[in-house]
C-alpha cells in the first residue's frame, strides 16, 4: 500500500513537472471541466465525510457543527474568497501583457498580505468561541467545537494565494489536485477523530471536564477534520512550489508593492464582503429558525425523543447538517465555472475581444443550467429516496427535511447561474457588484424567514431561500448585461428547462414502477437516476451539439 501511494505521487509530480505548472495553460472549457469534476471528487468525499458524520451527530450534535460553521464562514470568505479571486484577475491581466516579474511580486506581496489578515482572522474566531456559543445554542458545548476551526481561516489565506495564483495563469490541475487533497484529508481524518470520541465517551470527558455534552466533543473532533484538510491543501502548494517552473522572459515591468496591495484590497475586500453577505444567509437560518421556533412553536409533529427545549436546535440541525448539505452539492461544483470565467473574461476584456467575452459567458451560464436543472429536478422529485438512502440512520431528521430540500431546489438552479454573472462582473471591473445585489437578497432572505417560518416551519426558511436567489440572478444578470453591452439568447435556456422536466417524469414513473415491484430503496433510486439521465441526454443532445459548433473554440 506505501509503495503503490510511493508510485501515485510520484507520477502525479512527474507529470506536474514535464508540463510546466505555469506554461500549461488550458481555455475555458478545459480549464472549467478540470475544476468541476475536481470538485465533484472533492464533495465525493465531503459526503463520505459529512453523511456519516450526521448519522454519528444527530439533531443536536449537528446543531454545535453547524454552529461553528456559522461563524467560520463568514470570516473564511472575508478572508479567501475575494483573495483568491484578486489575485487571479491581477495574475491574468499582467500574463495577458507578458508581465512575468509583475506576476511573482503579485504572488510575494498577496501572499504577505492576507497571511496577516488570515491569522487576524483565526483570533477573532478563538475569542468569539464562548460567546457565539451560547449565543447561538444557549449553552458553551458548541465552543470546542467553534475553537478548533479557527486555524483553517490562515491555512485557507495561504491556500487562496496559490490557488489564485495558477488559476490567473489559466491552470487549474493544483486548484484541481488541492481540492482533491483536502477532501480527502477532511473525511479521513474528521470521520476517525469523531468515532474516537463517539466511542470512548468516558474517556473524552476525563480528559476535558469542562464538556458537558459528548455531542459537542464529537462535533469538535469532526470540525477538526475541516481544519486538518485547509493544513493539507498549504502543504500541497508547498510541494508544488519545489516543482515550480516560472515562464521567463517578456515585460520587466512591475508594479510598486504598495500599489499592488491597494488594487488587491480594491478587488478582494468587495467580494469578500459579497461572499460574507452570501453566508449571512445560514446565520439568518440558525437565529431565525431557532429564535421563530422556540416562540411560536413548531409547525408540525415533534420527533419523538426529541424535549422541547432541545426541538428548535434539532430542526435546524437536521434543516442544516441534511437539507441544506445536499442543496449545496451541485454548486459547489458549478461554481468552479466562475474560476474559469473570471480568466477567460478577463482576458477577452483586456485584448477588447468581444466575441470572446460572448462565447465565454454564453459557456460559462449554459453549462451551469444544464448542470443545474436536472440536478435540481432529479432531488426535488426523489427527494425521500435520496435522504432515505444517504441517511437511513437519521429517519426523524430525514422526516423534518424532505419538504424543505423540494422547496430549496428553484433557488439552487439560481444559485449555480449566479456564481459565474459574479465571476464575470468582477472581470469587467465591477467588483462591488455582487456585494450591492447579495445585500438587496439577504435582506429578502431576512424578511422572508421573519414572515414564513411562524406558518410553515422549516419550509418557510427554504422558501425564502429560493426567493432570495432567483431575486439574485435577476438582478446580476442584468447589471452584467447592462455593463458589457451584451444580449442572452433565450432558446437555449428554455431547452434546457423543458429537458429538465422531461428528466424529472421520467425519474419518477422509473422509481414509482420499481418501488411496486419490490426493489430496494437503493435499487429504485438507482434506476430512476439512471433512467432520467438518459431522457435527459435524449432530449438535450440536439442542443449540446449546436453549442459547441456555435461558441466552443480550439485551445
């Protein structure tokens, strides 16, 4: 096993080094389907990771993760998210113009910069343990939990930096290859850590006597994997570093340090403001939801088991840890389109290539929906099977979710064709953009949560979700049309949408006839997912082939 492992590695260097991490580079559809099916890979393994991690939680236990998660977030995409996203775009435009040296001071000075912001960053988290915590859940269990993932706020600034960095230089295999290192260091080592403590409970609390819930501890060493995997993924990209070949040669001229970390700080801090914003919404869920709970009571049978002091935070432990990990599957991985994107544009933008700018948002918004719909169409029909199948340990959590995931699914089509217009605005210059319109959505989020929750319960989060999001594609798609001058041709869409729904029937009459017959719950989910896969394909084959005539250019 050591020596196969041996042999991997060395290969995948090999190959790393014989191509060039910097001369590889790849267009937008090569570069974009690289990142996606890495992120594929990579919430592959999140669901190894957060599936089994669920059954082992509960309700309750969910409640302390997603608490840390809450708070991390927010602070995470303040940090990386606009990071990454700066210094691609300054990577891109001083390649674009074959400034080379500009390129590496770029890297120098980000790298300087936001590993300070990042470690202001795990501070702040470590002394809001507490706090948050029994602000959020009522009691301290949940602030092991809340310290423990602090660190990965510095780890993933140093990470961003890299990954920024190559996908600038139109090369995303390490943004590919670090995901995959992540995922895989995240369910490993969260999986191992949360079983240990789930089954030498005597043991945990000897040693930490200060914890007053085994759930929390458990929760603590779960979230401790998220840390590890941030870890993973900066010592990939220190390796990478020893395999690194520069492109030489081209402009000399480089910018000062300090004008390089304003035009940074000009492009990196809206959107991570808007990437902020965007995680604002589980914080409005878990106040709004636990808070409109706890006051008006819920709307629907209380699982059995469940006391009533602890039934606000299990609903919203169930609604986040089930309903909103699987709403958050597919994208995850379309927003891998809006790395590629940003390049591609960017690129375009600068050489004035209009006809570029049009073929790449044309691919980067089509290839989300087509992605999208039927995924969205496919959960919403069969959401009981899914949730049966991914979590047959969790019964009552899986009971509160299925209504909820179905009414999520309208907004996760509109989330997914929002990541790229976001991409695409900061590359035409319009960083504040998506900050402005994901404002303008977490104040609907807000007020929607406020008015549906007392009527519908959980469903009435998941509503205003969808509403949140469709007002957040509207609004982005028109601010980017409006600022690049360009027209959407609509047919295709509509296609898409109608092969959607074709995709959906199908799933359901394939996975309702199995069900008749016998078949296991597996097995039925299995056909239908198959089955709908197939009519899909059928029906939108005619279109995939005009398009790639149409906009898919060589590389």
């Amino acid at each position: 096993m050591i020596s196969a492992t041996y042999i991997f590695v060395k290969k995948v260097f090999f190959i790393i080094r014989s191509e060039g991490i910097e001369l590889k580079k790849q267009n937008f559809i090569k570069g974009s389907i690289i990142l996606m099916v890495s992120a594929a890979a990579a919430k592959v393994l999140g669901a190894v990771f957060k599936i089994p991690l669920t059954n082992m939680l509960g309700g309750v236990g969910m409640s302390y993760f997603s608490c840390a998660y809450s708070i991390f977030m927010p602070v995470y995409s303040l940090t990386v998210t606009g990071l990454s996203a700066a210094v691609a775009r300054m990577t891109a435009q001083s390649a674009a113009l074959g400034m080379y040296e500009n390129v590496r001071r770029i890297r120098r000075t980000a790298m300087l910069l936001f590993s300070a912001a990042g470690l202001v960053g795990s501070l702040l988290i470590l002394l809001m343990a507490v706090p948050f915590s029994v602000y959020t859940v009522g009691n301290t269990d949940g602030a092991a939990a809340v310290a423990m993932i602090a660190p990965a706020v510095l780890f993933g600034c140093i990470t961003a930096v890299e990954r920024g960095h190559y996908e600038g230089m139109s090369n995303m295999y390490p943004t590919a290859l670090s995901q995959l290192a992540e995922g895989a260091v995240k369910a490993g080592a969260g999986l191992m850590l949360c079983s240990y403590v789930t089954s030498h409970p005597r043991t945990v609390m000897g040693l930490f006597p200060f914890i007053t819930d085994i759930r929390g501890a458990a929760a603590a060493a779960g979230i401790t994997g998220v840390t590890l995997s941030t870890l993973g993924a900066a010592v990939f990209f220190a390796f990478l570093r020893l395999f690194d070949r520069a492109p030489k040669g081209g402009e000399r001229c480089v910018q000062s340090r300090r004008e390089i970390a304003k035009r940074l700080l000009s492009t990196a801090l809206p959107v991570g403001a808007g990437a902020v914003v965007t995680n604002l919404t589980a914080l409005i869920d878990m106040w709004t939801v636990i808070g409109c709970i706890a006051v008006f009571g819920y709307v629907g049978k209380a699982p059995a088991g469940v006391s009533a002091s602890e039934l606000p935070g299990f609903i919203y432990g169930s609604f986040a840890g089930i309903a909103l990990t699987v709403f958050n599957l597919v994208p995850s991985v379309t927003n891998m389109l809006g790395k590629g994107a940003l390049t591609c544009i960017t690129s375009a933008c600068e050489s004035g290539d209009r006809a570029a700018m049009e073929r790449g948002t044309m691919q980067a918004l089509l290839t989300s929906a087509a992605i999208s719909v039927p995924s969205a169409v496919g959960l919403g029909v069969m959401a009981p099977e899914v949730l049966g199948v991914l979590y047959p340990a969790q019964s009552d959590e899986v009971t509160v979710c299925i209504a909820p995931l179905r009414w999520l699914m309208a907004g996760m089509v509109c989330l997914c064709v929002s990541y790229p217009l976001f991409s695409m605005l900061q590359a035409v210059g319009k960083p504040s953009a998506p900050l402005k319109i994901m404002l303008l959505g977490t104040a609907v989020k807000l007020l929607g949560n406020l008015l549906l929750i007392p009527f519908m319960g959980v469903s009435g989060a998941a509503v205003s979700t969808s509403l949140c999001y469709a007002l957040i594609l509207l609004f982005a798609v028109r601010t980017y049309l409006k600022v690049t001058g360009l027209r959407l041709q609509l047919a295709p869409f509509c296609k898409i949408l109608y092969s959607g729904a074709m995709c959906g029937g199908a799933a359901y009459l394939v996975g309702a006839a199995a069900d008749r017959g016998g078949a296991s719950p597996a097995a039925a989910l299995s056909a239908s997912v198959i089955s709908g896969g197939a009519v899909y394909v059928f029906f939108i084959r005619g279109l995939l082939l005009r398009l790639r005539r149409r906009y898919t250019v060589s590389a």
